[in-house]
C-alpha cells in the first residue's frame, strides 16, 4: 500500500527491483500456485482482461491467452502478430511470461503490446498461475 504518489522513475524502478527479487528469491513453485484463488483471477483481471481473453478462440485486441504456456510465440494463425513477435523463436514458459508482463520490450523488442505501467513480477507470476490453471 502506498501512502504518496510514485513518480514514474520510482514505479520503474520498483518494478524491476521486484523482478530482480523474484526470479533471484522465489521458489520455483510461486508459478504454480493454483490459479484458481481470487487473487490470481483478480490479477488477470486488473492488468490483461481489457485485451486478452482465456477462451480459444477468442482475439481481442490481444491474442487470446488460453494455453499460453508451452506455445510458440506468435503462432495463433487467427491473430496478427507484430512481425517481431512472428519471428522470436521461443515457446512461452512461466520466466517468459513473467518477464514479459513485468517489461515485454525486454523480450520480444517491437511487439505491440502497448505499455500499461507494467506488473510486479509478483502480480505476473499470479496471472501466469491463473492461465495456467484457465487453460485446463
């Protein structure tokens, strides 16, 4: 909770500072929280609902998100990607997703996911668990 405002410099720097500390201290098993809690449903809800989707099939101004985990990169062929996001060579594990949310220009340069303020990378591990546990 905060009690002032942060300015943007301090919110960035708190957000990496809040990665950094969650990849370096965190049990590999923070991700695989079950996802069905509220407060991995609220954390989806708050930073990724407005353009993404857990339903198949269902594009928004982002891809749908169902079953993220364990697929290529760019490869939904009902959604268009950024041509970057196309050509990252990668499939989506729980790091990926989390560093993504916490700063996507980080990992894919050139996508079009527009900058929201970005996440903790508590919150992104929280709606990580939640996609996994939505794609079941």
């Amino acid at each position: 909770m905060q009690s002032r405002p942060q300015s943007p410099q301090g919110t960035w720097l708190r957000a990496i500072a809040g990665a950094v500390a969650l990849l370096l201290t965190a049990p590999a098993s923070l991700a695989q929280q079950p996802g069905s809690d509220d407060a991995a449903q609220q954390a989806f809800n708050n930073s990724c609902r407005t353009c993404h989707s857990v339903k198949e099939g269902d594009n928004r101004l982002g891809p749908n998100l169902n079953k993220i985990v364990g697929r290529k990169a760019g490869s939904l062929p009902d959604y268009n990607y950024s041509s970057s996001m196309k050509e990252a060579g990668f499939v989506w594990d729980q790091d990926k997703l989390t560093r993504f949310m916490v700063k996507p220009d980080e990992v894919v340069s050139g996508n079009k996911m527009q900058p929201y303020g970005g996440v903790s990378a508590e919150e992104a591990a929280k709606v990580v668990a939640y996609l996994q546990a939505a794609s079941r």
